[in-house]
C-alpha cells in the first residue's frame, strides 16, 4: 500500500505519587544517579514498571497499529520506553524504541541483559534460568526493590533505557538509517513530541522528501511544526484514529 513512518510519538502513561512527587526524574534517570544511589533509581523504576503494567493501550496506540497492518512497509520510532505499542499489536521488527525498554534488564558493564514481560509479572529474585544466565533480575513486589546482579560479572544490573546524558543505541540507530535508505514514505505522521532532539526534525524531513505529506499531530507548536505540511492541534488519542482511517482510504 505504501512506506510509511510514524514517528517519535510520546504518550503520557501514569502520573507519580507520593513520594516521587517530590524527585526530579532528570536526576533519577542518569548514570550519577545510579552510581550514587542505586537502591534509590531501581525502586523508582520498580514504580514505573508497575504503572505500565497497569496501564492499557489507548485509541492512538490502537490506531498506529491498525495503520501498520494495513501498510506494505512502515516503521515506528518511538521515544516511548513502555510496551504500550507492542500490547497493541505493533510487531517488534515493524519498531523501534529509541530511548530503550523498560522493561529491559541490562548489566551496566557487561553485554548480558534479560528482556522481561511488560504486561506479566516479572520473575521472582531466586529465579534462576538454565546454564545460570540469570540471578536476582527483579523482584515479585515493586515495593521490594534489590539492585540485581549480572551472573556473567557480578556487576549491577539497570534499567535498558536511554539516560540523560547517554548516547542512543547504534543499533537501533541504523535499523532507522536502514529505513530511510529504502526511499521516502507515502506518509510521515510525527506525533506526540516536542521535537527538540535534532534527530527528530531530521528522520521527519529525510522520510518525507520527495513532497511527501509530514502531519504533525500536537496541541502545541514544536521546533518540526514550520516544515509540517499538515498540522493537526488535537490530541494523538483523539486525532490519530481519523487521520489512519484517511490514510487507509487513500490505499
């Protein structure tokens, strides 16, 4: 039908109570924070992992899914560390998580990590997988919060996100650069977020050279509206499900 990205969509997923209220989470998600304090950073990601988890999909998050089954090539790059898009049908090899997963479990010296299930409780601290790939990843209570260890180095484990201050995975980086290298995109749908990465505002315009239709969907204006050729000031939740349905009509 057509290529198609849908790119760097934000979604808010939860607020913090209580305590958190009173952290600052650009001084939790960063390495000083977790070298200073790591007991502190994982009992804050043990929160947030459990906020997602109760969280389901919304109409935005339904609506980008049902457009990638309808489209011969698309790609979704996300700034979203939640499994939202993945709960609501997006495949994994049709997206990428720019920032990371949290719901990733990664040792901060070594290569080993432990992709755990966002929507499924994560394995209690004694569980131990064959040939001993695993010890202590995550505990049975978010309110019970050990820094787990990696059984390759005894180093500590952390969240597989993308902190202030930290490049972002090469990886995930080409899978985008691979995309873009296959052409321009029928429709380029940048949804969502502030756009004030420079990577965003670039992928936004080489994915839609060529004349190709770049919608903005943002109640605010961002650095990316003045090249947007369509602005839509509504809600993703609330605008995304009409403009896939236009899209799906065009064919």
């Amino acid at each position: 039908m057509f290529r198609l990205r849908a790119a760097s969509r934000r979604f808010a997923a939860g607020t913090r109570d209580g305590y958190w209220r009173n952290l600052d989470p650009a001084k939790l998600a960063t390495p000083e924070a977790f070298a200073s304090d790591p007991q502190l950073v994982w009992e804050w990601y043990g929160e947030r992992r459990q906020r997602i988890r109760n969280a389901q999909p919304n109409a935005a998050h339904e609506a980008i899914a049902k457009l990638a089954k309808h489209a011969d090539e698309f790609l979704l790059v996300t700034q979203n560390v939640d499994d939202l898009h993945a709960r609501a049908g997006i495949e994994k090899e049709n997206m990428v998580q720019i920032h990371g997963n949290i719901f990733v479990t990664r040792c901060s010296r070594c290569d080993f990590s432990y992709g755990g299930k966002g929507g499924s409780p994560e394995p209690p601290k004694d569980r131990v997988l064959q040939s001993g790939r695993l010890r202590s990843i995550a505990p049975t209570s978010d309110s019970d919060v050990d820094p787990p260890l990696c059984p390759n180095c005894d180093e500590l484990m952390r969240p597989g996100v993308v902190w202030f201050g930290e490049q972002l995975p090469w990886n995930e980086l080409q899978r985008v650069e691979d995309f873009l290298d296959g052409g321009a995109c029928d429709a380029v749908i940048v949804a969502g977020t502030t756009a004030t990465f420079g990577y965003i505002i670039d992928w936004a315009l080489r994915a839609s050279r060529d004349g190709t239709e770049l919608i903005e969907v943002n109640p605010e204006e961002t650095p990316l509206s003045r090249f947007a050729t369509r602005l839509v000031r509504e809600p993703a939740a609330i605008a995304l499900p009409r403009i896939v349905d236009e899209l799906i009509a065009l064919g």
